[in-house]
C-alpha cells in the first residue's frame, strides 16, 4: 500500500492538484516533531499530551507568527485539536478545554455551525460535571456563542449575475443532500433499477446497463464494508466513515484509547459495535507493524466485523469452502441462486462470503507471464510481494480470536490458528485488490477547483465489480452516512458497461493522453495492463470538430458556463440550474459524438464532467476545504 500511495502522490505533484505546505518556523517544526514522537509512544488517554497539544490548535500562538493563514494552515491546527481530544478524557475539564479551543479555531475560520456545536458540547461538560472554573471558562464561551450567532446571522446574497438564483444550501439540508437512489434494484438493493450485475470470461464480474441511463443519475449507494485512514488523517478525519471528524457531531473520541476520532456519536458507536472494541487495544501495535498498514487494519476489521456478525465458526467453514474452489465462487453473482452449485455452498450467500470470494489477485495465475512480459516492456520494475511468514501476526491475530471467544482463558488450537491465520491473509489481498482511494476536496468558491490528497482507501462489494475505463462513463465517490456513490457522468446506453476511472478520477482529461502514457500509468500503480476499449481501438481526436452552439441554445451553454470562464470576476455559487445545462450540455455532445467521435466527445466535455463531480461531492460528499480566510484575531 506505501507504494501505491507513494505513486498517487507522484502523480497529484504532477498534475498540480498537490502543493507543498508552507514551511514553519524551524523550532517551532522541531517541537512539533519532538511532540510527534511522544505520541507514537504513547496509544492511551494522557492530560500532558493533550495539555501540549492544545498549545498547537491556537492560530494566533505567537510561534507561527509570519506564518500565512492559508486553508493548509489552517487544516495543520485542526489536526492538533484532534490530537487534542483524542488524549483528553472525554468527561473531564481538559476535554471540554480542548473543545473551547477548537470552537475558537471554528470561529477564527468562519465555520460557524461547527464552532456553535463545539460551544454548546463543551458548555454541557462544565455543567454536567461541575468543574471548578477559576478562569471563567463559562463565561468566555458563553461571548464565544454570541459572536457566532451574530456572524451566523449574515447570509450572502447570490451575485447579480446569477439573475437572482438561490444557491444550493450546503450547509443547512443534511436531509435533502444524501445519496440516494431514485428506484432500487429489486434483488440488489444498493444498485439502481438501471443496472446489474453480470459475469463475462473476459470483463470478469461487472455491472452493465439494463437502459439507458442519463447525466447524473444515481447509479449506486452502498454501505462501506471497511474504510482506513491514512495515518496522517488520524485526527482530522472518522476512523468509520472517514468524513471531517469535526462535522457531523463534533468529533467524537474513543473514550477508552488515543488512536481514533469519529464524526458522531453513531459512527464511535457503530466502530465499537463492528470491531472497534477487539481493535482498540492492538490498534497502535498493528498500526506500526509493516509499511502496509491500512491493508493490515482492514483485514483486521472485517476480520473481527464478521466474526462477530456470523460467528468465528462458521465464518471458518465459509472460508474453507471457499478455498476448495476460489474460481468459481469469483465467477458467482450476488444472488443465492448462484451459491446453490455446488450444492454444499448455498451457506456461504452472507456479507463475508461474498467479500471473500473477490479476487484476491489482479492477474490470473494463466495470464501471469504476459503480464511480466508486457511490464518488462514498458520498463516497469517487477512489484515486490506482499508475502510474509506465516506466524507473523499471530500475537495480533491470537488476541482477536480471544476477544471473540467467551472463555478468553480458553487456549487457541492449532487448527483454529491455521484457519484464521489463512483468512487473514487472504482478506489483506483481497482488500489491496479490490478498494479504492479517496482524497478530493471540493472548493465551494469555485466550480471545479478541488483540492487532491491521499486520504482513506475503501472497499465494498458492489464497487469492487465496476471495471477501470480511462474513458470512464461514471464517478465514485464518498457519500454521506459512510456510502459510496457512484453516478453517471455521460449517458450510458442499454447494455453498456459501468465503468470508473481507478488512477484518475481526479482528472477528467487523463484518457486525452496517449495510450501508452495511460497504459504505462495504470501498469505502475495499479498493476495490471488497461484493457478498455479506448485503449484496445485507439480512440483519438476526430478531423470533424463540432461547435457547442450546433447543439444547445445560447442561453443553456452560459448557463452551464458560469464561473468556468478564465477573467470572470463574479462571485460562484452552486445552483440547480447549473447543474441541470450542464448534464444537458454533456449529454448533447454524447448524443451526437459518442459513436462517430468518442474522443471529440470526451475533449469538449471533460470540464463539464469536472464540474459534475465537483458538485456532486459539494452536495452528497463528506469533505469541504477548509477555510483560508480568517474572521477574527
């Protein structure tokens, strides 16, 4: 995993999508640092450690002074507060300290309604408990709330320009703005009406189009079946859901280690319910143990995830199964009329069946040398493997089975090791394979800026079956609640395929590049050779170029424009209206060009398309940039 995130970083430094964080005053970098190896010794709560930290969340500390409030800057003090809370004991003074200090970070930011919730959880510690408060710490939140109630009554009015549309409330229909589907699939109920799945020997499993499908139409929302953070988003991000750990509820510690935060009571809840109470006590040690240590995290969380949702037992017995047979069960669809053959395998039709009959490999043992071969070619240093011995995990993996059992006194059998020992294995593999990297983050003061960097990797099931396309015709990205969502971004016809993009879904301009640049791309960070048909039949530019006012009336193209033009000085605010000229703008150009021109169609596109999944994730995604300009001193 540390290569494949090395290669992503690479590749955003390249495209422009990741810049340098503005350095810091040397000593004050040096006991930032020094700080920063305390805390890698230390996985539980400490009131120094948070004391400390807290010092950090201060925008206005006199050691950054010189230092520019860029929105970077500001991302680096929200990090210190989830240090902060992460080592303060929830119901004690110095929690409810930290946050004080993050409320005045919010307001200092002018994220008002998160400042507020700060405010209003922080007051209800000192009520509940009845600290002592020598420093009027009530009495400073208590100014602290009506600054923010006198700021949060300003509302900004849409720009004359905008011919008076509203702008899509971000911030205020959390019930409106979640992912959903318009008609469930009747047997698949996280897939659109629209779609299926469906098996070929040479796509593999899939999805396809049971119709055609329009602009923008929702064509999966699923439940994450495992997320991990990178480690540097430990404390600004929900080890559950991976949404800001400072929205959504305030940002919730676990109350009993200081290795995760989560965005709401639900999500801390649900992780502790799931596997969170088996991974808190060997979190710090499985999280230095290799360089691969989000794969590591995930094979353990849905290794504790389904042995407590199924049982330890029978979790074995699936796998066992499994393992007789790995082919055919890569082949089965997600129906139970397809895990009746053989006849002994119907059992194996539950959550961590299917997970983990997913491929586990991205080359067939049969294409293996090809593969090599083509590598070689293209001047692609064979990938180390991940192999490892056998026994390595066995302290990690001994306390997960006794965590699980009820008699934790009880030894653990050969055989039982053996057996879980294999499977997690098996599902670090799968999960390198199969999930997906996250990292945009939208700006709402502009139609397609989004800032990009290495977040989380995710897996689930049904998004595990979408192919790559460096033509893609659908986006995947994080929803609320802990989906993922993906959705058309050009029309998709009846029977075609879904496809994303796995290297770049960032850059809607990346399949315009030669093929044996894409190719060589996806070979060294995804590790397998693009088979799509842009690729296999050459797409290129045609000799016929065909003008946008061919296709839509004037008005829907400076609809659809707006903001987009390099010189215009207006202020942007996302609007329905937008959205709509800008699907009808995309789909004109597709109906006309997808068959004759599929490459012109992609180059006149590609910003619509941007913006499409610019807005999309403003809408339904969990992350917002955080705020460069500063409210207050």
């Amino acid at each position: 995993m540390k290569h494949l995130v090395e290669k992503l970083r690479e590749t955003l430094k390249e495209l422009g999508f990741a810049g340098e964080l503005q350095p810091i005053d040397e000593a004050f970098r040096r006991e930032m640092d020094s700080v920063r190896e305390l805390m890698a010794g230390i996985a539980w709560k400490s009131s120094e450690i948070s004391i400390i930290c807290r010092g950090f969340v201060n925008p206005n500390n006199s050691l950054y002074r010189g230092q520019a409030h860029t929105a970077r800057f500001h991302a680096l003090c929200l990090e210190w507060a989830g240090h902060c809370l992460a080592y303060a004991q929830p119901g004690s003074h110095e929690y409810a300290l930290g946050l004080k200090a993050r409320a005045n970070l919010h307001c200092h930011c002018g994220n008002w309604s998160d400042c507020a919730r700060d405010v209003i959880r922080a007051q209800d510690r000192l009520r509940l408990h009845k600290f002592p408060d020598p420093l009027g710490t009530a009495e400073r939140l208590s100014e602290l709330m009506s600054r923010v109630e006198a700021k949060a009554g300003l509302k900004t009015e849409p720009n004359s320009d905008m011919n008076g549309w509203q702008p899509v409330d971000l911030a205020d229909s959390p019930d409106q703005l979640v992912p959903r589907l318009e008609q469930s699939h009747p047997e698949h109920p996280c897939l659109s009406v629209s779609v299926a799945p469906a098996y070929d020997p040479f796509l593999g499993r899939h999805l396809v189009a049971r119709r055609d499908i329009k602009v923008g139409e929702m064509i999966l929302v699923e439940d994450m079946a495992c997320c991990s953070l990178l480690e540097d988003k430990l404390r600004t991000s929900c080890a559950h859901c991976s949404a800001p750990a400072w929205r959504g509820g305030g940002g919730q510690a676990c109350p009993e280690c200081a290795n995760v935060l989560y965005c709401s009571e639900e999500c801390r809840d649900e992780a502790r319910s799931d596997y969170h109470d088996v991974e808190c006590p060997i979190f710090a040690e499985a999280s230095r143990r290799r360089e691969d240590r989000e794969s590591v995290l995930a094979a353990l969380r849905l290794l504790v995830k389904y042995a407590k949702a199924e049982g330890l037992d029978r979790v074995i017995e699936i796998a066992r199964v499994i393992d007789r047979d790995p082919e055919s069960f890569n082949m089965k669809l997600p129906k139970l009329s397809e895990y009746l053959q053989p006849t002994d395998s119907s059992f194996c039709y539950t959550e961590f069946g299917k997970i983990y009959g997913l491929l586990d490999r991205h080359i067939s043992p049969e294409n293996e040398e090809q593969f090599r071969y083509m590598m070689t070619a293209m001047d692609i240093p064979p990938r180390q493997t991940d192999e490892f011995p056998d026994d390595e995990y066995d302290d990690l993996l001994g306390a997960v089975v006794k965590s699980l059992r009820a008699n934790r006194d009880e030894d653990i059998d050969d055989d039982t090791m053996w057996a879980v020992r294999k499977i997690f294995k098996k599902l670090k593999m799968i999960y390198e394979v199969n999930c997906h990297w996250f990292g945009s983050v939208p700006d709402e003061k502009s139609p397609t800026k989004s800032d990009w960097e290495i977040k989380c990797f995710a897996l689930s099931y049904y998004t595990s079956l979408i192919n790559h396309s460096c033509f893609q015709n659908s986006a995947l990205s994080i929803g609320k609640g802990g989906k993922l969502m993906v959705y058309a971004i050009h029309p998709i016809k009846q029977s075609e395929q879904i496809t994303i993009n796995y290297g770049h879904r960032m850059d809607t301009s990346w399949g315009l590049r030669s093929d044996h640049t894409r190719r060589k791309h996806v070979a060294e960070v995804e590790n397998f050779i693009c088979l799509c048909v842009g690729c296999n039949e050459g797409w290129a530019e045609a000799s016929d170029s065909v003008n946008i006012d061919d296709l839509v009336r004037p008005e829907v193209e400076a609809c659809a424009k707006v903001g987009m033009l390099e010189g215009q000085s207006i202020d942007w605010y996302l609007t329905k209206n937008q959205i709509i000229a800008v699907k009808i703008v995309i789909g004109s150009y597709f109906e006309r060009l997808k068959k004759t021109a599929p490459w012109t169609a992609f180059h006149k596109t590609r910003d619509f398309m941007k913006f499409l999944i610019h807005a999309y994730e403003l809408m339904y995604g969990v992350e917002r940039k955080v705020s460069k300009e500063c409210h207050s001193c």
